[in-house]
C-alpha cells in the first residue's frame, strides 16, 4: 500500500505542478498585454506631449496672413529700419500692399509717435517703441495657443496649465496691423542700421535730391542730385526735427532714399541681387530681422519690380499730432482711416468697418494731410552723381 501511495503521491505532485505552469503562463501571458499596453499608452502620451510642445513653439508668435483665397490677387509686407540699439524705437515703418493683379504697391507709413492706447497686446503706448519692448504672452499649454487677460479665468477652472512665454518683436509690430487697422501681414523684413548701410554701399551709393545744402558726417553735399554713401544716407534719413511734426517731415523725405534703394536693387540682375545684395544681408553680426528665405526675398522683389513707379503710392495714417498725459503723441482719425484702408490697402476683402479698426483716438480735428504721393513724382535716374560734394573744412 505504501507503494501505492508513493505512486498517487507521485502523480498529485505532477498535476500541481502542471497547473502552476498554466498559471504562470497565463501570468506571463497578461504582464506582456499589460506590458504592451502601458507602453502603447506611454508612447502615445509623450507623442502627444512632443506635438503640443512643437505646435506651441511654432504658433507662439504666429500672425494673421491674407487668406488662402487670395493669396494669388494680393500681399502684404511690413518693412522697417530699427533704431541704433536693439531697444531703440524704430526709424521706419510700414506695411507695402502689392496687388499682384492690378500690380500696384501702396505703402502705408506709420509715424513713430502714433497712439496705440491701453492694450494688453503692447507694453508701449508708441508703435516706434513696440519693437524693443516685447509684451510677455500668456499661453494655454493644452490649446496651444495665446490667452487674453479675460480668458485665463476660465482655461483655469478646466484645468488648463497657464504659462507665460516671452514676447516677440516682430509679432508685436506686426500686431500693430492685425489688431488695430485689420490687415493681413504676410512677410516682415526690419532692417538694421549696420545692415542698412552695407547695402547701401553694396549698391554703389544712392542718388538723391537735396532741397539745400546739407552736412552728413564730414562732407557737405550741395543743393542738387547728391550720390550718398551709406552712412550719409543713414544719417539722412534718421536726422529729425523734434516732436511729431518732425517725425512727419522726416517719413516723408525717407521716401527719396528707399525709393533710390529699390531703383538700384531693381536695376540688378537675379545673380547680382541674390548673390552681391542679399546674401550678405542674411549673415554677419546684424542680418536682416526675416522669416523669409533669399530664394523667397528674390521672388518678392522680381514681383516687385514688374510694378511701375506711377503704379507705386505712399501716404501717412490719417491722423494729427495730439497731447496725451503730457505726452506728445500722433493720433489717428479712425473715419479717415477707415476709407483710406477701402481705397487702397483692401482690394479683394470685405470693406474694413467701424469695427474692424481697433484704435483710440486722442483727437478728431480737421482731415488730415496724409501726404499722399505717387513715387514716379520723385523718381531720379539713379546714375552716381558724386561732384560737387566737397569736405567739410573746420570752422
């Protein structure tokens, strides 16, 4: 009987541990599911947080562009020169409205001294100081998008993680546009002033009419159609009266130079502008501040320079010189700008409305001078005039 027992024994012990290979097979069997699944879940979690990061950091700084629709009728560029430090106001500023159909350009130039009001979007009061003082953005990490102070509140009571993320020059100026005059920007090219004058230079000089004697640096120029080098352009176009109203005078003789600028870049060919103009824009210590590639810069300016100077208007944002908290600011007239936008900056869209405009006005007097001008009226032949400017002789 012993024997027997032995046997069952034997054969009990068989089964038990049959049984436990099942079961570890079996627990085996659901860690690799559970496994397989943690992991699945894992990956898709850090590809979703990877995306969100990436879509952030891509939409952090973007801006409103002419729709699909009429991308093939009409485009919008802001051009500017910025001040002599990274923080200074800007020089020059101004948004270039190229219908591609009519083939027209209409510039729309904004004075340094123009009102922005009480925003959250600008830190600045004055649009010529909006480029060094970038407003902070706060950020809705889980839309991935830019919050208004009115929204917050309510990202947070979801759940929402709220950041701030640093702000951006260029979408700040840009947003002078978007925001307060409802108009696309589809590229932005601000210049600096080393950058300025190497292109200046690169070209030979630019030819300009003095309406009097004038002393840039070290040299006088005559009355009369004066080739300057880049740094006496620079100065030219930089030297000021005070106040607004010599802001104005200013913009308005500016347009001599960049009209002479883009006469000579013009002039050039495809070679010549990409290799000896643009190129060398794009790199050293001070490159032109762009999005845009220097294939894309020389697809623009070939587009560009297919548009006649009688086909080619700049004018001033209607408005006036008003006094504000102490301060002297330009204020623009919201009617005027409205039918200024119809007339020449809207060709395709629906009519810009009393909503659409998005400024404060500090005053509303007469209409004002927007000093309109068709650039074939102060077209030179740009030749390189260089006699009769003679050095300057110590006093």
């Amino acid at each position: 009987m012993a024997k027997d027992t032995r046997k069952k024994a034997k054969q009990g012990t068989g089964k038990k541990r049959n049984q436990g290979r099942r079961v570890l097979m079996i627990s085996l069997a659901v860690f690799c599911v559970l496994l397989v699944v943690f992991i699945v879940i894992a990956v898709r979690a850090l590809t979703k947080t990877s995306a969100h990061k990436d879509q952030s950091e891509s939409t952090v700084n973007a801006y409103d562009t002419t729709p699909v629709a009429l991308q093939n009728k009409v485009a919008y560029y802001v051009v500017g020169l910025l001040g002599k430090e990274e923080t200074s106001p800007t020089e020059s500023l101004m948004l270039l409205c190229h219908d591609k159909k009519k083939k027209t350009i209409n510039i729309l130039e904004v004075p340094q001294d123009t009102y922005l009001g009480d925003s959250e979007i600008w830190v600045a009061k004055k649009a010529g100081a909006v480029w060094g003082n970038p407003a902070p953005l706060d950020w809705c990490e889980f839309e991935g998008k830019r919050l208004y102070k009115a929204e917050i509140e309510e990202h947070k009571a979801v759940g929402h993680t709220i950041t701030q993320k640093a702000g951006s020059s260029s979408y700040n100026v840009i947003a002078i546009f978007n925001e307060q005059y409802s108009l696309p920007v589809d590229g932005y090219f601000m210049i600096p002033q080393e950058a300025f004058v190497k292109l200046v230079d690169l070209l030979g000089g630019v030819d300009v009419q003095l309406d009097a004697a004038i002393t840039l640096g070290e040299t006088t120029y005559g009355k009369g159609v004066r080739t300057l080098d880049g740094t006496a352009a620079l100065q030219y176009i930089t030297t000021r009266d005070k106040g607004v109203t010599g802001d104005i005078s200013r913009i308005v003789k500016q347009r001599r130079v960049f009209l002479a600028l883009f006469q000579r870049l013009c002039a050039q060919t495809e070679e010549q502008l990409k290799v000896d103009s643009l190129l060398p824009l794009m790199g050293g210590s001070t490159p032109i501040r762009t999005r845009t590639t220097t294939d894309d810069m020389l697809a623009i300016l070939k587009e560009w320079r297919k548009v006649t100077l009688e086909n080619m208007t700049a004018q001033l944002l209607p408005g006036e010189v008003s006094s504000f908290n102490s301060d002297s600011y330009y204020s623009v007239h919201r009617a005027e700008l409205i039918t200024a936008l119809n007339t020449y900056f809207n060709p395709y869209d629906d009519p810009v409305t009393e909503a659409d405009v998005q400024i404060t006005e500090l005053a509303t007097g007469e209409k004002s001078n927007v000093h309109l001008q068709k650039l074939s009226e102060i077209a030179l032949d740009q030749s390189g005039v260089k006699e009769e400017a003679e050095e300057k002789t110590a006093s």
